[in-house]
C-alpha cells in the first residue's frame, strides 16, 4: 500500500524549505513595515478570507505572538463558522463589502492590513488589498502566488489580490491547494495552504521582532498564560499598548 502520508510530509517540507530559501527578501520587506508601525505609533490589522481566517488566527491572541494584531471578523466570511454550506462563497464574491467592513475597523492612513487568501480571486479580498491602500493603508498579502496567476479574478478591476500588495508572501500554494492524487481519483486530496500559510506568517512575526530588536525595541509579544507569571506580564503590556489593541474588554 502507498505510503500517503510519507508522501504528503515529504511535499510539506519541501514547500517549507521553498518559502525558507525563496521568500527570505519579501519576509524581511514585509517585517520593515510591521516594524515600522510598532515603532511609529501605527495598528496593526489581519483578516483571512473563508478557511485563510483560520490561518490568519494562528497570529492573533497567541502566546509568542505580537500583542498589537488586531484580526477583523467579517460576518459571513468565517469558514468554520457560517452554515449551510456555500454561503462563504458567495459572499466572498461581492463587490463593496469589504469597504464597508474598513468603514467600520478602526483603521487609518499608516496603519498595516495583512491579508490571507490563497486564490486571491474574489471580489472581498480583493477590495480589503485594493481600498485599503487607496486609503494609504500598507498592505501585506499572504498568497499562493502560482494559484493566483492561474485562475481569473472574479472582479471588475481585473486583478487578483497581490497586485494591490506592497508586499506579497507566497505560500507556495499550487493551483486548487490539493497535492496528493491517485489514479482511482478525478480530483487531488490533502490540501497544504494552511500548512504553509501558518508557516509564512509565523517567519513574519519572527522577522519582525528580530528587526525590533536590531533597533533596540522589546517587541510586545504574549507570554503564555499558563505559565507563572505570564497574565501580569500580559497585562502590564496591555497598559502599554493599549491605544493600538481593538480587542480589549473597554475600561
């Protein structure tokens, strides 16, 4: 019997070893800028489209992570979260939601948008890149960037999510995510994007702190809070930076 599994590990490390060697350069630009927003006083936004806003939380709220990641929560757009089936894919496809989901985050001109979509194809992803740097907003899009060039985008602009980027992080994702196939099978099984994504996001964070300390700054990462002492040191973090975090109870 084929040894699926050794195969699906054996592709994995071989995507993470491609975002290792090839996205060094973009992972750093990409750092610079959520550097320079910790520094300068900007916030500091994510948001992951369908199953990406899964992988996006893998950054938000997360002892290790930077404290200042304020995730946006689209109504309808949570994969694991909106039922019947079908609604999420819909919904990405309409043209002026996501302006009105800026509309209403308090985000600003400066500030950082990270955004997660592994097609890049839909209207809703599309429009967080495009208007957000309309409104003079750094974007950094987290992509597979060969998936992107193969489908068209299902919008009027004509283009696909990281052509609005000042950054683009590709997550090595292939055309329709899926790596293993078998003959017995029309379509490919396992998916590796929220494999790869994790990992992209997780090289940014550690590229970012490593350029805050080369400027001397302590980044305001989570200690874990099941560790002994690891709520009061959170907290007296919280007081710090409390102006540029959205998702604190209000005082």
């Amino acid at each position: 019997m084929k040894k699926y599994s050794k195969e699906y590990i054996d592709i994995v490390k071989g995507l993470l070893d491609r975002i290792g060697n090839e996205e060094e350069e973009n992972l750093k630009k990409a750092a610079i800028i959520l550097a320079d927003a910790i520094e300068n006083g900007g916030r500091i936004f994510a948001w992951g489209s369908t199953h990406s806003s899964t992988t996006m939380q893998d950054i938000y709220l997360r002892a290790g992570g930077l404290m200042l990641i304020n995730a946006i929560f689209i109504p309808g757009l949570e994969a694991l979260q909106t039922n019947p089936f079908g609604i999420t894919s819909k919904i990405e496809r309409l043209s002026g939601y996501a302006e009105i989901v800026l509309d209403y985050t308090p985000i600003r001109p400066g500030d950082v948008l990270i955004v997660v979509s592994v097609s890049g194809r839909n209207a809703v992803p599309i429009e967080m890149a495009k208007v957000a740097k309309e409104r003079k907003i750094k974007v950094i899009a987290v992509t597979g960037y060969e998936y992107s060039s193969s489908v068209e985008p299902r919008h009027s602009s004509g283009k696909n999510m990281y052509y609005y980027a000042d950054v683009v992080l590709d997550n090595k994702t292939k055309p329709g995510d899926a790596v293993l196939e078998t003959k017995e099978m029309p379509t490919k099984f396992c998916p590796v994007s929220g494999i790869t994504s994790v990992a992209v996001l997780q090289c940014l964070i550690a590229e970012t702190v490593g350029e805050l300390l080369e400027r001397g700054i302590i980044p305001p990462v989570f200690m874990a809070q099941n560790l002994d002492g690891g709520e009061e040191f959170n907290n007296k973090m919280f007081e710090r930076y409390r102006d540029r975090i959205f998702y604190l109870k209000p005082e």
